[in-house]
C-alpha cells in the first residue's frame, strides 16, 4: 500500500496526501500513518500540513495524546493553524482543554471569514464554544459568540433563525443565573419576559428554530413561575416537535433536540409542582407528580445529545434523592429503564471516543448493579475504555473477571477475544507499552481454553504463537531475516528465555493446524514452525514443515512460496535426505526455468534469474555432500528406508560429476554474479580437485582470484593454491601468487599464513622462494601476533619463536646481518625465559642455530667477547656426540674468534680448541672434513706466531697427509 511512498514521490504533494487520506479514510490508519510519515522527509516545507494530517489519522485510530502532539508541532505562523486548533478541540479530552483549543482559535480570527470552507469551520467552532460556556454558565459570553453567526447577512434564512433561537437561548440562560442568585430580581425578570417576547416571533415559520423557540418559551414561563402556561404551549405544540425532529435532526445534527428539550421542560414544570406540594404538605400528590415527572426525564435521556440525556440523568438522580430522604424508603420505580438510559448514554459516550467519562458511566452502573442482566456486556465495554485510556493490565483484569463471573457465556468469550486483539493489534503497532503482547496472549488463552470449539480458536492461538515468536525472534514475524541467519542455536541475549519462547510457540502453531488444518493462516503456522525448528537446528522437522507450507500456500507464485520449497530442499540436505533433497532441488530449478521461459518484467526476471543461479548452487552443493555420504557410507549396512534408498542412488564419483555439471550450466547460464559465481568457482575447483583433475582446478581457483579478487571465495582459493603448489614443489608458482599479495596477506586467516610462514623459510640452505618475498611473510605474521586480531593464542610461544627465528633467517640469506642479529638474539632470550613450554626439538634446534648465528656475528662484527659468549653457551648444550657437525663448527667458530685476542692464555685456548678438532673429529664424515681441514689452516699459524715453530710444522705435515689433494694454494702458510 506505501510502495509509491516509498519508491520515491514522483507525484505532486497534494495528490501525496490525497492518497494518505484515502488510506485513513479506509481503515488503514497504519499505512496512512507510514505514508504521511515517509512524506515529511519528502516535502519537509509542507510539514504543518503533513502534522495536521498526522493528528487526524491518530485520532482516527483512538490515539488522542499522539493527535495532540503533533498538532503541537504545527507552528502559531502557519497557515493551517487555525485548522490545527479545531482539530485539538476535537480530540480534546474535556471542556478545559476543548475551550483552550478554541479560544486559540478565536484568537485568530478577528473576522467571520467569507471562504465557503473557512466558514463552514468558523461556524462549528461557535457551536462547539457555545455549548462549553453554557455547561460553565457562562450565557453571557456564549451569547456574545453565537450573535456573531447571526448577523452574518450572507447566510440563508433558516440558518440565521437557527442561530437567533440559539442566542435567546444563551440570554434567556443569563436570566436564569440572575434569578437564581437574587429571587425576586425584576430586571432578570423583565430580561425573561423580553426573551419569551423574541422566541414569540420565530414562531411565525413552523421551521426548525420554531421548535428550539417552543421549548425555550416553556422555559421562560416556568422560570417565571407560569408552569401551566409553560406545559400548555408544550402539549399543543408536541406534535410539531416530534415531526420537526423527524424532519431535521439529520439535517442540523449539532442542535439539541427540540422534542427532548420540551420533554425536559414538562418534567422541570412538574419537579416544581410537586415542590409546591411539598411545601403544601400534600405529600402523596407531591410523589405522584415526581414520577410523572421522572418518566418525562427517561424519555428524555433515550436521545443522542449527551448533553440533554446528561442532564435528565442528573435531575432523575436528584428526585430520586429527594423521595428516598422524604419517605425513608427505597424507591425503585423505573430502575430498569433508567439503568438502560444510562447504559446508552455510556456507549455514545463510547462510540464519540470520550472514553474516561464512558468509563465513569460504566463503572457507575456495574457498581449500582453488579449482578443485574446485562452487566456482562458493560463490564466488557468498560474494559475497552481502560484499554484506550492506557491502563492495559486493568483492562485484562476485568476480562478476566467477566470470564470467571460468566464462565459459559459466550458474552464472555467474546470480551475476551475482543480486548485480545485490541491489545494484539496495539502491540504489533509497535508503539505498545511493555507487557501488552504478554496480556494479549493470556487473554486469547483465556479465549481458547473457555470456548475451545468457538470458530476464532485457530486465530485466537495463533496469536499466542505469533506473540511468542516475535519475543524470540523480533517484532516483526513476518520480516523473518533474523530467522534466516545460519544459526543453529537459539539467539539473543538469553538463549534460554529465547529457546522456551520457541517451544511455546512451537505448540501453539501445532495446536493451530489442529485446530484449522485448512485455514489460511495453516500456511503460515507450518512457515512458522519451519523456521522454529530451523533456529533450534532440527532440520528434519523444518524440511517437513517448509513442505507442509508449500502444499498450504495458495498462490504458487508468491516470491515467499519458492523461498519456502527451496528451504525445504535445503534442511532436507542438512538432515542428510540427500536424495528427497536433490528432488526438491531440481523441481524447483525447472519450475524457476518454466517460470523464466513463459516471460515476466524485468524485475520478476531478476527476482527469478537470482532464485535459480542460488537453487543450481545448492543443488550441486546436494550432489556433493550426497558422494560425501556414500563415501563415508561405505560398507555400512542400509538402517531404515532412508539409508537403503540411499544406497541405491549412483556411486559418489557419478554424484560428484553431477554437481560438476550442475556448477558449469550455472556458471554458463550466470557467469558474472557478484555473490554466487564466487562460490560456484570456488565449489567447482574442489570438485575437481577431489575427482584428481588437478588442472581443471587450478584453473578454476585462479579463475576466482582474477575476476573476484575481494571476495571471501577467492581469499580461501588463494590458499588452496598456494598449498596445493608448495605440496607440488611447484616453488616459482608459490613465489609469483604470494607477490601478488601487497596488504599484510590478508587472503589468509591466522592458521593459513603460519602454515606458509612455515613452510616457506627463504632462508640459507632453503632458498624455497626468494628471501625479500618470504621475510614479508614472516613479517606479517609477527604483526598479527603483535595486534589484537591475532586468533591461534596469544601465549603461544612456540609460533612466536618460530616467526622470528625464520625472520632472522631471512635476513641472513639476504646478507642483512645486522638486522638478523636482534632477532635471534630474541630468539635466545625467549627460549631461555619459557623453556619448559617450549622446550620440543625443533624450538631447541632454533635455539642452537641463533646462538651459533649471533657468535657468527658478533665475531664478523668485532664484537668478539660477544661472539666467545655466543659460542660458548651454545656449547653448553650440544656435544660431539648429538650434534657431532654444528658441535665441532662451533667450537671452530669460538676458536677463530680467539685468536684475534692479545691475550697470551685466550690464544693458548684456541689452539687447545683447534687441535680439539683435529684429533677428535672425523675426517669420514663429508660434513664435519671441511671443518678439520679448517682447524689444521688457522692452528698452525698461531702455534708459529706465539713461539712454538716445531709444533706448527709437525701439525703442517700431518695437514699434507691428512689432506693430500688440497690445491696449493690451501696449504699452510
């Protein structure tokens, strides 16, 4: 209904509101109130306009406080705020606020406008004041208001007498207060007399104010004291009245009633004969002429001016009164058909949405009478009025007070189902005050288990439902996005409270069916408990029930009705039905192709294009956990029907080259979707992975990377592809796909980029991939570590060793020693500080590697105390016998290092540590030979060069023959 709101305003402003009327016109004050709404971010320059609407479409609704604040927001400036003041007078909630309004108004109005539409407003605004100040006795005042309608020569003749009949109405009221205040007050007296005077020439014309003339003539005579003449024109005049009535009350629907008022009259004239009786001490005269009176005021009080049957109602109260304190006694005459007055009285009141004094006339009568015929139907009626006033659980109370009163009667029931949806119906507004929906519920309960066959059942608990759902998932059932998320577990804050909710509304949906399986509300309970059923992961039960939904649903080609069968395919699936999956899957697939082929607009086409590009997706995705199944299902005997005609399907490679065959004709029939094609691709290359097709799956992944570069799909296939080159030893492929990477490698998760960090060292002796390019590996993986994103553990230790340790590396192999130093010499702290929880062989062979690399170093550096301590705490934890190569080049190492010294001891300890070397390592082993023949060419010049030549000879023959094919230029100095 608010499409052409909200796709845009491409009409004018005046035809905008006129659709917004036609909404609030039909009922539909909740789409009118989303028109007018979305129309004041539109026309933001027409917005008095728009608030004035607003108002008049709350209080078509019975929401007086909002109708009030937006008429608040009309500004004093405006134009349309004359109208906005009648408008709060018209939903003013008593006299005080309905006479501010107006005075508002009038205060704005200096003139009797002269637009036919101004005037009209001007002129019922003047009957709406007058009324006011005669309910104040303020005649006077009204007087001065109302003249200003008759002098208005323009008007027609009939009018201006009306409103003549009206102003001496309002004089002849001000002589009455005079004579009230001061008996025998004889100008008040002659002002009446001049008024009976004025009302005598309106009967001239037997019109409308002839008749309003007839009774305010009687008035004036009774005030006089002349109460038989007064009586006297009223009978003669009775049959005029009653015809004037019949032939204008339609027509000047805001006047009293002529017959009424004249009725009232003759009871006033006898109240004040039996008075007199009184008086005279003829007491049973006197009671004889109060019920003749009071039988006048009953009839009186049936019309529909309020303010006439207020009035009778008031003075029956008074002779009642009188008689009980006069003869001390109950009377009890015409009981019943004063009650019923003051029942109708209580529903117009009702029916003009004066709600608080409904409400005060309804719990007058319920507390007169509480037990008397008809109750039921006013405590209910009483019950709605506290509902439209705000006070919800007082409103519930009395329902269920009248349910426990009147058990059986459907009355009852009927009050419990009305207030039910009114509160229902508020709720889902979504302006309702806390705890509206869960009185509403217990009330349709009420309903339900009071009338169990009544044919409102079914609503009645799918309303329960339906309240229970939207607590679980949202107020808004029929918007299901939250339920559409791929949780498994029940959601929000308290998963718990959620998941009973769900239960309970699980059992009202069931009890639903039960009760109208064939309903049309039974589609929507079984869409319900499908979606129940999906949020608490029983995907069994919700392919069922998405099935039932689809057989329930009446129109085939509702956009809800595919999104429903492809649901039910797809829980089928979860539940591992992958054979009644499949099926769905493909009926839904050529039922999208027929729906396609037969021709729609353009955006039907988009809808449906869409729907079968997701169906093909999930089809394949089908076929391929359905040769997973029969994969895992191998050997294992069938269980129940299912599992046997599951066995009988095609093997799993036939499986999977159907779900290859179902991804290609999406990818023909849809290649470039931005969401779906990813996955399809990325789908495809595992396929084909999995059947051996290593080519056609590289193909694909790389297919992926290019064209949706951004994509989550293509993210993950990076790391398929470069894990599928390192397992292939396919190292210049790894080097080229990882250079592409220029963002901190943000294709791979935490676990992806240590796996390659670990795998790639770039380092010496592993030149897997060029060192520049493997030290950003390495080095993104430290930021991860550093930053708070950062997913494997904080405290382990080992990842973060690991990462500098080939860091380090790194830095080496690119001859950046100085950079590669802190590294490993954090390498060293963080292995001596946390051995215990590091302590594994290959953190203990980094371990010794940095050590060996920092004195390697230092030495190279100059640092040579640096370099010796290096050395030696490294030799503290190897020896020659588990680490016999790194042990002995370590020991050269240190031995190299010394002999720089000046110091004649440290040099005696390298030539110690050469010949160490020399007799005790092999010369077999291919690794440790070089570092013999090492020791031999540094020993025996420092033996020369601190005095001992003999020795550095015999050590230079034993090299010559240790070492015979040693080029020339290698032997001993």
């Amino acid at each position: 209904m608010t499409g052409r709101a909200s796709g845009g305003f491409h009409d004018d402003f005046g035809r905008e509101m006129t659709f917004a009327r036609k909404l609030a016109e039909t009922g539909l004050h909740d789409y009118a109130e989303l028109q007018a709404s979305l129309m004041r971010s539109a026309f933001p320059e027409h917005s008095p306009a728009i608030e004035l609407l607003l108002s008049r479409i709350y209080a078509a609704a019975g929401q007086k406080k909002k109708a009030l604040r937006a008429l608040e927001n009309v500004p004093a400036d405006s134009e349309h705020y004359r109208q906005a003041c009648l408008a709060a007078a018209d939903v003013a909630r008593d006299d005080n606020e309905r006479k501010r309004a107006l005075a508002a108004y009038f205060s704005r109005v200096a003139h009797v406008p002269g637009e036919a539409q101004a005037l009209a407003e001007y002129k019922a605004a003047v009957l709406q004041y007058t009324r006011i100040l005669e309910r104040e006795d303020n005649h006077e005042e009204a007087g001065r208001i109302i003249d200003r309608l008759r002098r208005i020569d323009s008007l027609p003749v009939a009018e201006r007498r009306l409103y003549t009949a009206l102003w001496l109405r309002c004089k002849l009221g001000a002589g009455e207060a005079a004579l009230a205040r001061r008996h025998n007050d004889k100008p008040a007296r002659k002002a009446i007399s001049d008024t009976i005077a004025e009302l005598d020439a309106l009967l001239l014309l037997p019109d409308y104010a002839a008749a309003l003339a007839y009774g305010e003539i009687a008035r004036g005579h009774r005030l006089l004291g002349d109460t038989e003449t007064a009586m006297g024109i009223l009978r003669s005049a009775s049959r005029f009245l009653a015809d004037s009535e019949r032939q204008h009350s339609d027509s000047v629907p805001d006047a009293e009633s002529p017959f009424r008022s004249a009725l009232l009259q003759i009871a006033e004239c006898r109240i004040a004969q039996a008075s007199a009786q009184l008086q005279a001490g003829a007491d049973a005269d006197a009671e004889q002429l109060y019920i003749k009176a009071t039988g006048k005021l009953l009839k009186a009080a049936e019309g529909k001016n309020l303010d006439q049957t207020t009035r009778a109602l008031s003075r029956i109260a008074d002779v009642t009164a009188l008689l009980e304190e006069r003869f001390d006694r109950t009377v009890t005459f015409a009981t019943g058909r004063a009650r019923a007055v003051k029942v109708k009285t209580a529903d117009a009141l009702h029916r003009t949405q004066q709600y608080d004094r409904a409400l005060t006339a309804y719990m007058d009568i319920i507390t007169a009478a509480p037990h008397t015929r008809g109750v039921l139907s006013v405590i209910a009626r009483a019950a709605e009025c506290m509902f439209f006033l705000g006070h919800h659980h007082e409103a519930a109370a009395l329902c269920d007070y009248v349910a426990d009163l009147y058990p059986d009667d459907g009355k009852s029931h009927a009050a419990l189902f009305r207030l039910g949806a009114r509160m229902w119906q508020h709720k889902r507004s979504g302006k309702a005050a806390a705890g509206v929906g869960d009185l509403a519920a217990y009330l349709f309960e009420r309903f339900a288990a009071a009338a169990p066959n009544h044919p409102k059942v079914a609503k009645a608990l799918f309303a329960v439902a339906e309240h229970h759902y939207t607590v679980a998932v949202g107020d808004k059932p029929e918007d299901d996005a939250k339920a559409q998320a791929d949780t498994t577990t029940p959601i929000g804050s308290n998963p718990q409270s959620v998941k009973t909710h769900l239960q309970q509304a699980e059992s009202m949906y069931r009890r639903v069916l039960a009760a109208a399986p064939a309903s049309p509300i039974a589609a929507t309970a079984s869409q319900r408990l499908g979606w129940i059923c999906r949020i608490l992961g029983r995907d069994t039960d919700a392919a069922m029930h998405f099935r039932m939904a689809c057989d329930a649903m009446q129109d085939k080609n509702d956009p809800a009705y595919f999104q429903i069968r492809f649901l039910a395919a797809y829980h089928a699936a979860e539940a591992g039905q992958f054979v009644v999956a499949a099926e769905g899957y493909e009926d839904l697939a050529a039922t999208l192709q027929k729906a396609l082929s037969a021709g729609a607009g353009y955006d039907e086409n988009e809808r449906l294009n869409t729907s079968l590009h997701q169906c093909l997706t999930y089809l394949a995705l089908c076929y391929d956990r359905w040769a997973r199944d029969a994969d895992a299902r191998d050997g294992i005997p069938a269980k129940d029907a299912r599992d046997a005609r599951a066995e009988q399907a095609p093997n799993s490679d036939t499986m999977r080259q159907r779900a290859i065959d179902t991804l290609v004709r999406a990818l023909e029939q849809y290649p470039n979707h931005s969401d779906l094609t990813p996955v399809n691709l990325e789908q495809l290359g595992n396929l084909y992975l999995e059947m051996g097709e290593m080519t056609a799956a590289m193909a694909q992944f790389e297919a992926l990377g290019s064209r949706f570069p951004d994509n989550a799909a293509a993210r993950r296939s990076l790391f398929r592809l470069v894990r599928q080159h390192i397992e292939s030893g396919h190292w210049d492929h790894v080097g080229s796909l990882l250079a592409k990477q220029q963002t901190g490698f943000r294709g791979f998760t935490d676990t992806q980029l240590r796996f390659v960090s670990g795998t790639i060292h770039g380092a010496t002796g592993a030149p897997l991939v060029a060192p520049e390019l493997a030290l950003r590996v390495h080095d993104a993986l430290q930021q991860r570590m550093q930053s708070s994103s950062w997913t494997v553990s904080d405290a382990d230790p080992i990842v973060a060793l690991s990462t500098l340790y080939r860091r380090a590396q790194c830095h080496v192999a690119a001859d950046r020693r100085a950079e590669a130093a802190p590294l490993f010499a954090a390498v060293t702290a963080g292995y001596d500080r946390d051995a215990d929880s590091v302590r594994t062989v290959a953190v203990q062979g980094m371990y010794r590697q940095s050590l060996y690399h920092l004195g390697r170093i230092y030495a190279e550096s100059g640092r040579r105390d640096d370099a010796i301590a290096s050395f030696n705490q490294l030799l503290t934890h190897i020896n020659a016998d588990n680490a016999p190569h790194l042990y002995y080049l370590t020991v050269l190492e240190s031995a190299k290092a010394m002999t720089t010294s000046h110091h004649l001891a440290e040099q005696k300890q390298a030539v110690s540590r050469f010949l160490q070397i020399i007799h005790f390592a092999s010369t077999e082993e291919p690794s440790i030979r070089p570092v013999v023949e090492e020791a031999y060419r540094h020993c025996a010049p420092l033996l020369a060069s601190i005095g001992q030549g003999d020795k550095a000879a015999t050590l230079a023959r034993a090299y010559k023959n240790t070492f015979p094919a040693s080029i020339p230029d290698r032997e001993i100095p």
